[in-house]
C-alpha cells in the first residue's frame, strides 16, 4: 500500500487493456446498434407516425429513465432534516484536499480562500501544481506564504496557513498530480477539488461526516452548481446547466439507492486513501478519470468481497465553472463522452455480468444504451426536419403529438426534480418553478441537440483515438471574484 502510486497503476495497466468481453455483453452492445439501424430503415419504407420509429424509441427509452429515478427518488419526500448526523469533531476522520492546477492562477485565490474558510476544515490542502507556466508560482509565494518546493517534492506548510502546502510537478496532465499528491497526504479521506470549483463553508464537514457515518463508504460525490461568465450565451448556459446539473445529481441519488452509481464529479469528490491505494490510483490514460476511477473501485470491491460503497453527499455543495460559450461547451461534452466511452469499452465485460449485481444487470445496461442515446436524438431530430420539408403533413402533426406528450412529461420531471432537490439541500436559489417549467419546453429543440451534438463529437474523438483535453477559458468564478 506505500508502494509508489505510478508504479501501482503501471500494474494495473495491463489488465485494463487486455479485458475481453463476454456474450452478454457484445449482444447487449450490438443490439443498441442493430437497433438503431432498424428504426431508422422504418423511416423509408413505413408510413404514419411509425415511420418516426427511431424517435419513438428514443422517447419511450427516456420516459422510462424518468420514471425509475423518480421511483427510486421517491425517499427525498421524506428528508426534512440534513441527511448527515451532527457529529462531534474528534469522531471525524481526517480530510485533505488536493487542488490539481495547470495554470489556474486566475481562479486559485478564490478555490484557495474557499478550502481556508472550511468549518472543521481539512487537515492538509495540497495545490498539486501540474507544470504551471503562468504567474501560479508569484501567486502561491507572496499571496499564500508558501516557498517553492524543488520539482516532485512537497513544499513546507505555508508561513500563514499551516495547513496548506504546495506540491510540484512536471507536466504530466491532472490524474498524474493528483497521484503524486496522494502518495505524500497523511489523512484517511482525500478530497479532489478542481482549480475553477468553489466549496461552501461546510462542504469538508459534510463530506467527513459522511465518511464517519459508513465505513464502507469509499468514494461520495457532493453537489455542484454550474456557474458561468457574464455574457448573453453565458447567461442561457447557466440556464439551462442549473437544470441539467439539479436532474443528474437527483438521478445519482436514484443510482446510489440501486446500488449502482458510478459517477463522481472528481471536482469535488472524497475518497478513502487506502482504497485509492489499494487500486492504483486515477488513470492518466482516461479522458474522464473519476468515472473510470468508480469502475475500478467498483470492480476491486466484488474482487475482494469488500462491499464498498459509493454514495452522494446531500449536504457537501460547491459551485464550479462551467462554459459560458458553444465552442467550450462542445469541447467540454465532447471529453466527457469520449471517456465515458472508453471506460464502457474498458470495462464491457462487466456489462450484462451477474457478478456485479445490479450494477452489471441494471446500470452498465443502461450505459450502453447511453452511448447510442445521442445518435438515436440526432437521427430523431433529422428525419422531423426531412418529414417537415418534405411535406408530409400528416407524419409531422403525429410526430408532434408525440413530442407534444413528451414535453409534458418532461415538464412533470422538471418540477418534480426541483421540488425535491429543494428539499434534499435546502437551497431555493436558482430553482424557480416558473424558468423550470420554461426550460423544460425550450431543451428539447435546443440545449438537447446541443448534448448530443457534443456527444457525436466525442463519439468521433473516441474513434480516432483522441487524448487532448481542449484548453477550457474559466469566467464564471473569475467574474464573481471581481465583483
């Protein structure tokens, strides 16, 4: 377990890549395909709404998501208290948070002030300087007390702030600096925080007390609030990322009580350190490297018979930059899907795998339908335009008609969802019944395509085997800062 964490993960390496798959899962994953192809031929040899088919599928797929979260959300209705006990402080564990940061001197004072002003905050906060080349170094020496460390080695505590400490690395991307940080923390808990994420004053608390309240707990995620630039298209990304970000975390909640969550968010995530440990690390291969990050978890613990948990943290909040424009947007959501889809390919044969429980029978399913979700909603959206110029009247009134249902159904989900998150958090900002109801009626035709568009780029940036990242511009945090 002191063994070097590069070391640990070159280990693991090879068993990444040289999984095969399973009958299960190449039917499963086939058959997304074969599908598509199917409903998609429909469309030129059937008539009437049916001929839609391809879009039919897409709604019926995703009006059944719906209703799973909002059974398996059903709980929060319950929930008028905070989720975590008020524990006494020496029953915490010990928390330290690490900063991955390239870069990032625009943002890093405030993400910096945030962790300074945790209530029964961290232990150790380690800025895992990842190669910066910009005024980081100016930044941390006479604004932070701190005294550059030699390269690869962890600085003294600062001169203002015991604990905050500076860690140098060679640029070799962020899951490499955040490896390198948790190999020289002491505490039981590690907290990765992203350069561009603002914690609320309580998050580490929350954090550690979840921790103290399930030892089999080994990663949670908290709740992120989108924040963007200023601008006119920031202001409308920021509109609808709210939304999105309140339904995904409402649906990690529905995962989590399966059993089968599998995304945290690593710019605000806590993990167990042994159990960071025990499987290698993150994967400096991996375009998302905490969601690949939970498969390997997720794996070790059947392995082993550990009965680890996942979990996401009600009471943990943080708000973190989010694209204010289409071309970062894109550039972001193309990232994710690319990693998401080579994680699933990483990991195909737990897919359809009764070993796992209902992760692999229920949640790994489901994520292979994911990687087709967004080809089927283009299709979808692409024969409505053809029907529509081409003049087939009576398909298009149906086809609307079905939208027209869909809308509807969505809009139930969108307050439902707000509903409940206010309860959950206790948070009322940025939730208004009257813009959600709003919302709901303008994504389809418009922040929808966006994601999916988004995620046909990944698709081709996962085939051609993209690595790089994009430089993402941060305004949000920066322009709430000037302020």
């Amino acid at each position: 377990m002191k063994q070097n964490l590069e070391q640990a993960f070159a280990l693991a390496s090879p068993r990444i890549v040289s999984r095969g798959t399973t009958l299960s899962s190449t039917l499963i994953h086939a058959s997304v395909v074969a599908v598509w192809l199917l409903l998609f031929a429909r469309a030129f040899f059937l008539h009437g709404v049916v001929a839609w088919s391809t879009g039919i599928a897409y709604v019926i797929y995703d009006t059944v998501l719906l209703a799973f979260v909002t059974w398996k959300t059903l709980p929060l209705m319950r929930r008028a208290a905070p989720l975590e006990p008020d524990y006494d402080r020496r029953s915490l564990p010990d928390i330290g948070v690490v900063v991955a940061s390239h870069n990032e001197a625009a943002v890093l004072p405030v993400t910096i002030a945030a962790l300074l002003r945790q209530v029964h905050g961290p232990a150790q906060i380690v800025i895992a300087d990842d190669g910066s080349t910009d005024h980081t170094r100016a930044l941390l020496t006479e604004r932070f007390g701190l005294v550059a460390p030699a390269e690869g080695k962890l600085s003294a505590p600062s001169s203002l702030h015991p604990n905050l400490f500076w860690l140098r690395m060679p640029h070799g991307g962020k899951a490499r600096a955040l490896n390198a940080a948790i190999t020289v923390m002491s505490t039981d808990i590690v907290m990765t925080v992203d350069a561009d994420t603002l914690l609320d004053d309580d998050a580490t608390y929350a954090m550690r007390a979840a921790f103290a309240s399930a030892p089999k707990l080994v990663a949670a995620a908290g709740l992120l609030v989108p924040v963007c630039g200023k601008s006119a298209s920031g202001r409308v990304l920021q509109w609808f990322q709210t939304y999105e970000y309140m339904r995904n975390f409402i649906a990690r909640f529905a995962w989590m009580r399966a059993d089968s969550l599998l995304l945290v968010s690593g710019a605000f995530a806590s993990f167990r350190r042994d159990a960071l440990l025990d499987v290698g690390g993150f994967d400096p291969q991996c375009l998302v490297e905490d969601y690949e990050l939970i498969h390997r978890l997720r794996r070790y613990s059947v392995d082993h018979g550990l009965g680890w948990d996942v979990r996401v943290v009600g009471d943990a909040h943080a708000q973190t930059d989010a694209p204010d424009n289409l071309g970062s947007f894109l550039r972001q959501r193309r990232r994710w899907f690319a990693g998401f889809l080579q994680t699933q390919y990483w990991n195909r044969d737990m897919t359809g795998n009764r070993r796992y429980g209902t992760l692999g029978m229920l949640m790994l399913p489901v994520k292979a339908l994911d990687t087709m979700q967004p080809i089927y909603g283009l299709t979808a959206f692409g024969l409505l335009l053809a029907f529509v110029f081409g003049r087939h009247g009576a398909i298009v009134v149906s086809i609307f008609s079905v939208i027209g249902l869909k809308t509807a159904i969505d809009l139930a989900f969108y307050l439902w969802s707000v509903h409940l998150y206010r309860r959950w958090t206790g948070k009322r900002s940025g939730s208004s019944m009257g813009m959600a109801m709003l919302a709901a009626i303008a994504e389809p035709f418009t922040f929808q395509l966006l994601r999916h568009l988004g995620a046909a780029l990944g698709w081709l940036h996962f085939l051609r085997g993209g690595r790089s990242w994009g430089v993402q511009r941060r305004t949000g945090l920066v322009a709430r800062d000037e302020t």
